[in-house]
C-alpha cells in the first residue's frame, strides 16, 4: 500500500479491512512524507506501532 491509499483508508467513513503481517489492524495516523502509519491491532488496542506502509495490505 502507498502513503495516500493508507490516509485515504483512515478518513473513510467506511471499515475497510486492513491487515498488517496477516493481522487485523487499525490506522490510527498516517505519514505521507515519511511513509509511514501509526497502527494498532484490532484484538491488541494497547500495542500501537510505526509500520512502513508498504506492509500494509487492503483486504
């Protein structure tokens, strides 16, 4: 995925299913310059991350 789908994903009304390593994730904030997202896993909300956002995958 590329940094604009990923921020287009976080301001969408709309659930869309986003996997990071083969597990549900939230977006919480997206960083185009750098390419990156601040992330969480759906059943983990206390574990947030950095993830590149070419490692996230739009189900």
């Amino acid at each position: 995925m590329d940094a604009g789908r990923a921020k287009q994903i976080l301001e969408s009304p709309k659930e869309i299913m986003v996997h990071y390593q083969g597990n549900p994730i939230w977006i919480q904030q997206v960083d185009e310059a750098g390419h990156t997202a601040r992330v969480y896993l759906k059943n983990e909300p206390e574990n947030e991350m950095t993830v590149n956002v070419t490692q996230l995958n739009e189900l």
